[in-house]
C-alpha cells in the first residue's frame, strides 16, 4: 500500500511539472512604468501625462516616469514603445497626432494599428475658430458668408503643415465648401501673432494655448469644433450648431502598450487609468489645462485610432498634402 501511494503522489508531481508553464505570469507590475511621450516638456500632452503618471504611480506602488522624446510627428517615441519589451512596464502616450502621422508619412518603422494595443483614452481637448477681436466678423456664419462673397480671399492661419489644426483648418474648408487659404505658421505664438497683426481673417487651433488672449479681450471665439461645447466657453456655439455639417475635430490622448502585452496587464493598466481619471485632485489638473479627462475601455480607444486615422488620411488626400 504504502509503494502504491508513493507511486500516486509520484505521478501526480510528474502531471503538475508537465503543465504548461506559460500560466505562471509573473506579477505586475514588477518595476518602474515608463511613458514614452511624443511632445517637449511642458506642453498640454506632456502636462497631461504627468498628472496620470503621479495617480498611476499611487495606485500601482511604483514609479511612472515620463520619457519625453518630441520630434518626427511622434514616429521616434512610437517606434521606441513598439519595440519595447510588451510586459506592461512600457507605454505610449498616443493621440490624435498619431493617427495624423499614419496617413502623413509614406512609410513607417511600425504598424499603427497592428503594433500597439490602446488601453484607455485620457482627456479630449478643444480646437476653436478665432478672429481677431476687432474683427467685423461677429459668429461664424459671417464669417462664411464673407468666404462665399469673396472666393479665394479667405485666409485662415494654423500651425505646421501637417498637424491637427492645420488638418482641421483644412477640413473646415471642405465641410464649410468655401474657397478659402490655410496659411501655416510656425507654431501657437506666430499664429496668435498673426491674428492680432490681421495677417490673417482666421485661425484654427487648439483653445488651451489661446485661451489667455481670448479672456484678455484680443481674440475672439466664433466655434469649437468638438461634440459638445466647451466647458470653459459654454457660451460658444459648436460649428456643426453654426451650421457646418462634418466639421467636428478635436485633439485627444490615450495611453496604449505594445502589443502582445498580456491581456490580464492591460485590463489592470485600464481599471488604474479610470480610477485615476476619476481622482478629484487629477480632474482639476486636467480640467486647468482644458483638457476634459474621458477615459474609455480599450475597444473604444482602438476605434477611435483607427476612425481618427481614415479621417485624417481622407483630408490629406483631398488637400493634396504631400506624404512625407
């Protein structure tokens, strides 16, 4: 008897090694965390990764540290995520911005879609039409009747070709069927620059760095261009309220992994992104920053890539924007 009950719990030790291992994962998180972030220092993107990263790092019981790595639309700190060993101690902070890039550069060292998994968006931000505050341009209709009565007399500032607002500036033009210039300027402080010189009728851009012009008096709002108004100009109408049809565009962030990151490491990494977004303390950060924190399950924030992407792409097609 004894002999046989040796040989029963022999066996039994030989069926428990035999078992796959691949069912052990090791704990998570085992390390620091680190946010590949594609902007410099202390603009809205980066701003807002800080603020998740202090939450995550209190809830996780480890350090999140932002790695900035601005340039190249994105593609540098993208590929570096991409490449990145995909246990969950990696992540990108991804935004409207890379699905611009998908359709902007001609070839990619990566797969947008393919090669990373989002796990939850962070915040949405508005893109706003100004005028100078001067300007005889009082809402937006008047503004497109004036298009309409002077074709090709139009201009509207942005910043970079290529980026979000000059994109939105572009799609305005289409959705509003005018005939109208983009003029891009070098960045947020030359276009301001040029709206109140009256370089230009117009800009588009993202309301956050305009806002203090428009408090001050020297720019005034005519629409925002999300879903929704804006919760710091409730007063503002939408444009698609205004009457252009279609022309709904606003920036948004989400973080993502890797992919092939473990399904059970992105659940968690998604449940500790909607606690902190739901953190009083991480709102009013956010919310300073006019960034209005949405957070999301890891579907949504795949289908909001992949429609931002054929969105964008459809607009640099119709402007004629030349691939990179």
């Amino acid at each position: 008897m004894h002999r046989r009950s040796t040989l029963r719990i022999s066996a039994a030790g030989l069926t428990l090694a035999l078992l796959p291992a691949t069912h052990a994962q090791p704990a998570f998180p085992a390390k620091a965390l680190r946010i590949v972030v594609p902007f410099a220092a202390g603009g809205v993107g980066d701003l807002t990764a800080r603020a998740v990263a202090v939450g995550l790092a209190e809830r996780l019981g480890q350090p999140v540290v932002i790695d900035n790595r601005p340039g190249a639309g994105g593609v540098v700190a993208a590929d570096a995520v991409a490449r990145a060993e995909p246990d969950g101690h990696t992540l990108f902070l991804m935004s409207n911005g890379t699905a611009v890039t998908a359709g902007l550069f001609k070839t990619l060292p990566y797969d947008t879609v393919a090669d990373f998994t989002p796990i939850s968006t962070l915040g949405t931000f508005d893109i706003a039409v100004l005028v100078p505050a001067d300007s005889p341009h009082r809402t937006l209709a008047q503004l497109l009747a004036h298009a309409r009565a002077h074709p090709g007399k139009l201009n509207i500032g942005s910043i970079n070709m290529g980026s979000t607002q000059h994109l939105a500036a572009e799609l305005f033009k289409s959705s509003a069927a005018i005939d109208a210039q983009v003029v891009p300027f070098n960045g947020t402080p030359a276009l301001i620059t040029a709206l109140r010189g009256r370089q230009v009728d117009a800009g588009v851009e993202i309301l956050g760095p305009a806002l203090p012009q428009v408090r001050a008096g020297v720019l005034r709002v005519l629409a925002v261009t999300g879903e929704r108004r804006s919760g710091v100009l409730p007063d503002v109408p939408t444009a698609v309220e205004s009457g252009v049809q279609g022309f709904v565009a606003s920036s948004w962030n989400a973080l993502a992994v890797p992919a092939r990151t473990p399904r059970a490491v992105v659940d968690r990494l998604q449940r500790e992104v909607v606690a902190v977004l739901a953190m009083p303390a991480v709102q009013q950060q956010l919310r300073a920053l006019n960034v209005e924190p949405r957070a999301s399950t890891p579907q949504q924030a795949a289908a909001l890539l992949k429609t931002d992407i054929d969105r964008w792409r459809a607009v640099i097609e119709r402007a004629g924007i030349p691939r990179q």
